[in-house]
C-alpha cells in the first residue's frame, strides 16, 4: 500500500500539537495532589450542573480539590502554634502529689556537746501524703517569650503565603487543564470533519475508477489516506480521555464524569491591535508585589530576626514570681500531722542565670543569623526567576496573538484552496496527489488555528500565574 506524505506530516505534527498540550497538563498534575493507590475520589454530593465556564471549574477547584483543604488545615495547625506561644505570657500553675513510706520512723538527735548523751525524737509520721499546688509568672525571660511569639506570627503568615502560592497553582493548572480538553475537542472535530472529506473523496475516486476515467492508484491512495484518519481519530479520542481524567483530578471529582466545558472567551481584540497590559517594567513591580512565594520568604527572614532573639535571650536573666501551697499528712486529705503545719503557703522569686553552656548560646545565635542571609540570598534569586517567568510569558502571548492572526488567514486560504482542488479532481482537472495535498493542508491550517487560540489562552494563564494578578 502507497502513503501519503502529507498526510504523514499532518498525522506527526498533530500528535506533536497533542503531546505538548498533555505535557502541560502532566508538569501540571502535582500541583492537585496525589491520590493514595486504589483511592478513588468520591463524586462531591453538590457537584452542579455538569455544564462549566472555566471561572466555574476553578472555584469548583478550590473548593474541592485537596491540597486546598491541606493547605487550609496548615493555617490552622499556625494558629494554634500563635495560640501556644501566646500561652507562655500567662501565668502557669502546677499541681502534684506524692505519697512516702518510710521504712522506720525518720527521728532527729539534739546533743549539746560532741560525744555527750543525745535526745532523740520522731520528727514525721512514717505515712506522708503531700499535696501541692504552684503558680508560676514569668516577669522577665530575656525577650524570649516575645521573640517566640513573634516567630509563631511568622509561621502563620508564612502558611496563609503558601496558600496562596497553592491557589494560584491550582487556578493555573485548571485553566490550563480545561483548555486543553477544549483543544483536543477541536482536535477531534477536525480530524471527524477529515475522515468525512476523505470519505467523500474516496467515494469519488472509486467512481472514476469505476468509469475508468483514473488508475486504480488513485483509490489506494484515497484509501490509505482515509484509514490514516481513522487512526488519529482514535489516537485524538484516546488523548481527550487523558485530559479529562486530569481536569476532574484537579477537581476532585470521579475520573468518569463527563463535563460539558463551555469556550474561554479569552481572544485577541478583534482589531489586531495589542492587548491592554501594562508595560514589562509595570509587570516585574506587581509580580514582585504580588508573588506570595517572595512575601513568604520576606516572612521566613523576619522569623530569623526573631529566632536570634530568642537565641540571644539565653544569655539574660530569667525572672519569675511564684506561689505554693502544700498540704503534707498521713491521711490522704493530708489534713493529720503531729509533727509539722498540715498546711503552708509561700510567695517568692526566682531569678535563674546561666553562665556556661559550652558555647550553645552563640552557636544558636550564628545558626539563625546564617539562616537570615541564607533566606536573603535566595529572595535575590527568586525575584530574577520571577522576572523571568514575567518576560517568557509576556512573549509568549505576543507570538500566540501574531500566530494567531496568521493561522486565521491560513484556515480560510486552506479551505478555498481545498474546494478549488476537490472540484477540479471531479472535472479531471487535478490529480489525486494534489486533492490529498490540498486535504492535508486544510488540516495542518485548523489545527494549526486551534493550537494557536488555545496557545494564546494558555500564555494568557502563565502570566497571569507569572504576575499574580488577574487582567
């Protein structure tokens, strides 16, 4: 069997169009989460209407897709660590008991002089039962309480960053998700549309070679031709069933649902002017501005700030005031004692200071203030990869709108050029090479169409994630 070329070209260049957008979609996939093996995602009982604009497929992500909730949860494990460190502010009371039996009965000997007689006396019961209650409040611990709820504040900041690092991860990669399953249906619709002309003109074909007007060649060609496109249907088919799998991933719904996805109208305006956005210069100040991962690090550097305080605090004073109250017996309400108080209670002091500790205390202090500037360094970093990510962005839209242009022009020269050459086939006016030729080249043009619209849709999704900021 004789193959077409072209239509070799044309079969390549789709599945290349096909595999980059899936390869968006898989470098896309961790950011939604991973499901343990053999779980299935259950199908949310609100699920509504199975017809979704792609603002509703995002807010259906948010609200359901699980590193979301992950990372909700993380807020509230830093507001409980805020809680705990602002617990340390307030006084503390402790209470214990304890219960001693003493083999013989404790006595004490008073003498008045060395080797002259001894007076021995019991001094305890040989049944004690103690009671104790204590309240313990810092008044001054070198700042470091301070400083520990400081870095507490920080943590928490730090998690509400990632979270929206997480959101607009998600919001990315359902954008670009349901993009592509809008691609690979526009795929699909005209790859359909070419096995449909084929079959046409292999009808056709097998007509003249009926009347013995054309070579049987023709018809092996239009054959060969038609069963190519059967296979990239069902390769374009296959390819739709992925992408779909990963956008109800992402949403957190079950793999097998089928969603109607309604068109982005996200185009170029319509007078080939440029779109409004503001200068690159405008976009590096906002995306260093907005990108959550630069304000959790800023976050990260105040928490080292904070952290060598704390450290530092080790080589203060610490002072506290306390109160007991003790109740000591041999019955277990300790209220019996026919030796010393039943009961007691004192108020007091304490001031502890350490003076050695081989060196930790300045090693702590070394070990936050490099972990500072290590944080700075990699800000200064970031904020160039930023700044790239906003140019590669800002340049990819610009390609996919002029791409854009020119496809739009290409589809409809593909199409005239494709009726011209079918009608001259039937007057014998073309030869069957060249109505496969014009076929090919009407496909390349859609799909190089479709590619470039949803191009231009998904560039516009990267610099919006690139910039933080919606347009």
């Amino acid at each position: 069997m004789v193959r077409n070329p072209s239509n070799r070209n044309i079969s390549r260049k789709t599945s290349l169009w096909m595999s980059v957008f899936a390869l968006v979609i898989l470098v896309a996939v961790p950011a939604g989460g991973e499901a343990r093996a053999g779980e299935r995602l259950p199908v949310p009982r609100d699920l509504p209407a199975r017809v979704f604009t792609i603002q509703e497929a995002v807010e259906y992500g948010l609200a359901h897709n699980p590193v979301m909730q992950a990372a909700d949860e993380d807020i509230k494990s830093a507001e409980q660590g805020v809680k705990a460190a602002q617990a340390d502010f307030l006084p503390r009371v402790d209470g214990s008991y304890s219960f001693t039996q003493w083999q013989d009965k404790p006595i004490a000997k008073i003498t008045d002089l060395p080797g002259s007689p001894y007076v021995q006396f019991q001094t305890s019961d040989t049944t004690l039962n103690h009671w104790q209650a204590q309240i313990t409040q810092p008044l001054f611990q070198g700042f470091g309480i301070q400083a520990r709820y400081e870095m507490a504040k920080q943590e928490k900041h730090i998690a509400g960053h990632r979270r929206s690092e997480t959101s607009l991860n998600l919001v990315r990669d359902v954008r670009r998700a349901f993009i592509s399953v809008l691609y690979a249906q526009k795929v699909i619709e005209v790859v359909r549309q070419n096995v449909t002309q084929l079959r046409s003109h292999y009808d056709d074909a097998a007509a003249l070679y009926r009347q013995g007007l054309t070579a049987r060649n023709d018809t092996l060609k239009a054959d060969v031709a038609l069963a190519d496109a059967l296979q990239r249907e069902k390769e374009a088919v296959k390819q739709l069933s992925i992408l779909r799998f990963q956008l109800n991933r992402l949403l957190g719904i079950e793999e097998s649902a089928e969603l109607e996805l309604i068109e982005w109208e996200k185009t170029p305006p319509a007078d080939g002017t440029r779109d409004a956005l503001p200068q690159l210069n405008e976009l590096f100040l906002r995306a260093e501005k907005n990108r959550p991962e630069l304000a959790s690090i800023d976050a990260g550097i105040r928490e080292a700030e904070e952290g060598g305080r704390a450290a530092r605090s080790a080589a203060f004073p610490r002072v506290s005031l306390f109160g007991t109250y003790y109740r000591e017996g041999k019955d277990f309400p300790a209220t019996e004692n026919d030796f010393s108080n039943d009961h007691n209670a004192a108020v007091g002091v304490r001031v502890d200071w350490n003076f050695f500790e081989g060196g930790k205390t300045r090693a702590n202090i070394s070990q936050w203030r490099h972990r500072r500037e290590a944080l700075k360094k990699r800000r200064t970093d970031l904020v160039k990869q930023v700044q790239i990510e906003v140019k590669e962005a800002f340049e990819q839209l610009e390609v996919a709108r002029a791409n854009l242009a020119t496809a739009r022009v290409a589809v409809t020269q593909a199409e005239e050029n494709q009726r011209i050459t079918h009608v001259q086939y039937r007057e014998q006016m073309a030869i069957e090479t060249e109505v496969l030729d014009a076929q090919s080249y009407l496909v390349q043009a859609r799909n190089n169409f479709y590619a470039a619209l949803y191009g231009y849709q998904l560039a516009w999704v990267n610099l919006e994630r690139a910039v933080a900021e919606s347009f």
